[in-house]
C-alpha cells in the first residue's frame, strides 16, 4: 500500500524590534502568516518522464507523428485514383486531422520548452490525451483499412500495373508508422492523467 508522507518545509522567522512577552508572540505568528502568503513553500513535483508534454522526448515524438502523418498525407494524395477509393479518402482525412494535431502540440511542446513551463496542468493533460486517442484510433483504422483495399488489389485482383501500389503501400505504412509514434503520447499522457 502506498502512502505519502508529510513533508515539512521550514520557515524563516522574521524577527520583531516590538518588547513585551505577549504581544512578541502574536506578531510572530502574524509575521508567520504574512510570509507563508508571500512565498509560499516549494511545492515538490515529480519529475516529467520523457515523452510527456513540455519535454524534449515529447517534442520529438510530435515532430515525428507531424512528418510520418505528412508523408502519408503526401504520398496518398500525389495519386490521382486515390478519389475513387474509400478507404484512401479515409486514410488522407486522418493523416491530415493527425498533421493538424501533432504540429500544434509541437508548437505548444517547443513554446514550453524555451520558457520553461511544465504542462502538467489538469485540464492541458487531459486535452492532450483525448486528442491523443482521437487521432491515433483514426489514423490506425485508416492505415488498416488502406493496407486491406491495398492486399485486394495488389494479391486478390493481381490489378498493380493499372493502379498506384507502390504509392498506396507507401502511404499506408507511412500512416502505421505515424500510428506507432502516436500511441506513447497517448499512453504517457494517460497514466500521468491517472496517476494524478
């Protein structure tokens, strides 16, 4: 079982020039006060784990998630069949959702970074996760689906020299690999959202 301990943080007492046995101990204790409310105690925080937001680690996934999702993106829509198949229409939407996203956390992430600033508020980790969660799950169904309409094509209807395989297999694994560096964003941002 796990139990915190109390911690106790010293206090500099200010000394009084006052005289009088009494009235000495009140204003220290109203000196006590009024220092406790002006700077207040450290607050001790558990060091961020690489990977989190407003960590290096976590700006190189997001700088990752934005090129892998950007190459999908890209490669897919550089054909010009890609219009007539559901499931690519699926997988530029997603890629491009997930482009959107992970560019913006970069942005916040490097921001962060340069002033020093910790993202482990509440409110930002528990936005970070559910768009975390969003856009992996998209971008892995449509990576799945992109890669199943790619094996018809490419086995079942042996139709690749007519089509874009090499493009569509290209944009589908670029969309798995933006999938693979999504889910530890997802995943640190969740435990620490739960361990809170």
């Amino acid at each position: 079982m796990s139990v915190s301990h109390a911690s106790v943080h010293p206090i500099d007492e200010v000394p009084t020039t006052e005289g009088g046995g009494g009235g000495d101990q009140n204003n220290n204790n109203n000196n006590n006060n009024n220092n406790n409310n002006i700077n207040p105690p450290p607050r001790v925080r558990m060091k961020d784990i690489q990977g989190m937001p407003g960590t290096s680690g976590g700006l190189c996934l997001r700088v990752s998630q934005f090129i892998f999702a950007a190459a999908a993106l890209a490669i897919m829509a550089s054909t010009s069949d890609f219009p007539s198949v559901t499931a690519f229409c699926y997988l530029v939407a997603a890629a491009g959702l997930q482009c959107l996203w992970s560019l913006s956390l970069a942005i916040i992430d490097l921001y962060a970074l340069l002033v020093r600033r910790s993202l482990q508020n509440n409110r930002v980790v528990s936005l970070f996760t559910i768009g975390d969660g969003v856009t992996s799950t998209l971008t892995f169904a449509a990576a799945c689906a992109s890669a199943g309409i790619t094996v018809l094509i490419d086995n079942d209807l042996g139709s690749c020299g007519q089509n874009h395989c090499v493009q569509f297999e290209t944009a589908t694994g670029m969309a798995f690999i933006s999938w693979f560096t999504t889910v530890p964003s997802f995943l640190l941002n969740f435990w620490s959202l739960a361990s809170r």
